[in-house]
C-alpha cells in the first residue's frame, strides 16, 4: 500500500513534518537581532504579509520604520498558506450582512475584493516574480445538495458589490477541471507561492531602508506618546506601533477576549508526473475551495505538485500557538486526495505543515487602534483569507498614520463579540469543530453514495 493510501487509512507511518511550512527556508541573510536602543517614526511588530506591507508603505512617504519579527520573515501564518490570491468569494456573506447588516457588509465586501488588484500591482511595482497565476478562483460543489447554498451566498455577494459568476458542469469540464468539482462560482484572482511573495516582500523592505530585526521577540510595551517595545538584549521607541501578528496577537496579551488562534494544516504531493498531469487536466491550474463547514483547498503549484489544507481545524487551551504536527488534519486531507482523484492513486505525499490563524466569534476582520493616544494600529482576525487584505490593509495603516483618513479603514469599524473566558472557550471552540466535522463527514458520505450510483 503506497504512503498516501497508508495515510488515508490510518495505518502509516506519521507523513514527514515541516516546521518551517512547505514554502519557505531560513533566510541566508537573517538580519541582526536588535541590540541596544533604537528609535523609529513607527515600530511594526511581526514581519508577514501585513507588518512587511505597512513598513513599505509608510517608507515610501519617508518614515523611519523599525520591524520587530520573532523568527523570520513569513515564519507565521504568510509563509505557511495555501497561497490563494482571493477577494469577497472566500467569506460567507450572509454572516456578514447579518452581523453589521447591508450597508456596512458592502464595505467589507469592497476591502476584500480592492485587496486583489492591490497585490497585483504590488507585484508588478515590486518586481516579485512569486508564480502568480491569475487563473481565477473556484468555490466548487462537490455534491448536487450544494449547489443551492453557492447561488445564494453569489446572489447575496453581486448585491454587495462582488463580481462573481456560476460556473456549470459543462463550463468545468470543458476547462478540465477534476470532475470531483460539479460546478461552482468563480472570482478573480489566483494562486501564488506565499513563501515567494513574503520573501520579495522582506527583500524590498530591505533594500528601502526599513530595519528589519530578525529573531527579536517583542517582550513588552509600554503605551503613550512614545512607545517603548522591550526585547531581550534592546527596547525601541516611536510614536506609532503597528501590531501586525495575527494569530499570535493574543500571546502578546491583547485582543485575548477578541481572537483566537486556530491550527490549520496541509499536505504536498510528490512532483506529479507527465503522465499524472495529463491524466488530470486541470491545465489552468484554478486554485479551488469547497463550501464545507470546514472548508477544502486544492491548487496545482508551479513546480508540478499539488497543495490540500484545511480540512480539519485545530485550537490549543489559551490561544497558544505550537509549532508542533497535527497528524489526524493531514490523515484527514490524505483520505481528501485519495478520494477527490482516483487517477492520482500512486501519488505520494511529499511532507506536511501546519500553522495559525486568527479568527473571531462572527469572522470578522479586527482591525482598529487602541491606546489612550490611539497610536497602536493591529490587524487580525482574518479567518484564514488574509493574504491579499493583510497585504492591502498596510497601505490603509501608513495613510491614517501619515495624517490621511482612508474612508474604507473607518468603515471596517465594528464591535467585536467577546470571547468566553477558558476554559468555557476552548469548550466552546471543541464543539464548534465537531459539529463542522459532522456536518462535513455527512456531505462526504452523500458524495460517495452519489459516484457509486453514477458508477
């Protein structure tokens, strides 16, 4: 029985585990870790998509801009995604208009689709050749019970001002997309490698000026008008700090009763062969996202292998964020691939990752400023869709810090429901998976029953 059949089944040995995710290496120029005392226009703590993208854009107005990153650039959430370039189609509109209702939903709405273009151009601007593929992005149904629940979640979205379209059956077969996807709605937008696109990101950060410090933890801070970040051998100052850490916002002590850190996981193939490829179709290569409670990426990379996540959602007690494997998420994605592509049954599964997103209790992004002074910025909350808004938000950041009041970062306003304190939370996180898991398991079981009657 070959590795992947073994992992479906349960009966293998564990898949071989990245700490660093599957898109990056340590940087063979880690930049110094602060020393001393060092001062700054404006502190970015967290060097991802969104600390990177703000200490660019507040550069390019002439800021003096220091980034405090704990490990290194895109250790986190930015270089271990799936690399979905992604706008308004990723989300659930009705959680949205029932929550700040239509006229705001529409906002968010927009930050998430301006958020494509905005990237797009940022490439080209930033020269970063990350394998962009704008071959758009499918939200596909695996099963016909699906299809009413897409419709209405499109229909709900063009009233909110997203450009989406049903894609038919005849549509996805004649594009060779898998014919485990039955149909769809599509946006668009693409597939990158995000370990490219932090590691252009880091590289043009640099060559603007900006001083990155690598393996330099945050400790503390003290707010008012100067902020003081301690580390363990320096401090810094600025007027302004920037709290770019997503997931491991809650482990610096704010926003615990806002967000929480949650474990997702993925899964490489081995390099498919000509013969695979072929026998796939695919020849787009779409990135794809099914509407499960607990949703399923699948995308082609540039490289010839093929990337699966989510599938099966993990928290820690406290929000704590171990860098440490979760073998029953990719035992899960395994069964996943196995099952999705019959013609791929030899394949092997090269190695496997996990990391942290941030969500909160409505899915909300939380993005806002705290402080007496109201000069600590943060972004979080992005629920696992933040590659290209992480990105986009850092422009709305350095116009509100260089004096301007961007109309769409007032309209992302809103009260963020309060988390339950542990251990009522992590009860309550628990029983929030397993009822996906059900709901999901009962899905799949229907779309196994629906192949054995289509033979």
């Amino acid at each position: 029985m070959n590795a992947l059949n073994e992992a479906a089944h349960g009966d293998a040995a564990p898949l071989k585990f990245r700490s660093l995710g599957g898109w990056i290496e340590r940087p063979g120029d880690l930049q110094p870790t602060l020393k001393g005392h060092a001062q700054a226009d404006v502190i970015v703590v967290g060097a991802g998509f969104a600390g990177l993208s703000t200490a660019l854009e507040l550069r390019a107005l002439g800021a003096d801009v220091i980034v405090l990153e704990q490990e290194f650039a895109g250790f986190g959430a930015s270089g271990r995604n799936a690399g979905y370039l992604l706008g308004s189609m990723g989300v659930e509109c009705d959680v949205f208009v029932n929550r700040v209702g239509v006229e705001q939903a529409t906002q968010f709405v927009r930050f998430y689709d301006e958020a494509v273009p905005y990237v797009e151009g940022r490439l080209k601007t930033l020269g970063i050749d990350c394998d962009y593929n704008p071959s758009g992005v499918i939200r596909a149904g695996v099963h016909p019970s699906q299809e009413k629940r897409l419709r209405q979640n499109m229909a709900l979205g063009q009233k909110l001002g997203a450009v989406t379209r049903f894609v038919d059956g005849a549509e996805m077969r004649a594009r060779g997309i898998p014919p485990a996807f039955l149909f769809g709605t599509e946006q668009c937008g693409g597939t990158l490698n995000p370990g490219k696109y932090v590691g252009g990101l880091r590289r043009a950060a640099i060559e603007a000026g900006v001083k990155l410090y690598e393996r330099t933890p945050l400790l503390s801070f003290s707010e008012g008008p100067v902020i003081t970040c301690k580390t363990a051998h320096g401090s810094a100052t600025a007027p302004v700090m920037v709290l770019a850490t997503n997931a491991y916002t809650p482990q610096l002590g704010v926003l615990r009763n806002k967000v929480a850190a949650i474990r997702v996981s993925a899964i490489e193939t081995q390099p498919l062969s000509t013969e695979q490829l072929a026998a796939l179709g695919w020849q787009g290569r779409e990135g794809i996202i099914t509407p499960h409670y607990t949703m399923e990426s699948h995308r082609l990379t540039a490289h010839g292998t093929m990337v699966l996540t989510v599938k099966k959602l993990g928290y820690a007690y406290g929000s704590r964020t171990p860098n440490v494997p979760d073998q029953g998420a990719y035992t899960a994605l395994a069964q996943v691939l196995r099952e999705r592509y019959p013609a791929l049954q030899g394949v092997g599964i090269q190695h496997c990752w996990s990391g942290y997103v941030s969500g909160a209790y409505d899915f909300l992004p939380v993005i806002g400023a705290m402080g007496a002074k109201q000069n600590i910025f943060y972004t979080t909350g992005c629920a696992g869709h933040g590659l290209a808004t992480q990105s986009f938000v850092g422009s709305l950041f350095a116009a509100q810090i260089n004096g301007k009041a961007p109309e769409l970062l007032a309209a992302l306003q809103h009260k963020t429901p309060s988390m339950l304190p542990e251990p009522l939370q992590w009860c309550a996180i628990q029983s929030a998976f397993a009822a996906a898991k059900l709901l999901d398991a009962w899905t799949d079981r229907k779309v196994r029953q629906y192949k054995a009657m289509k033979g």
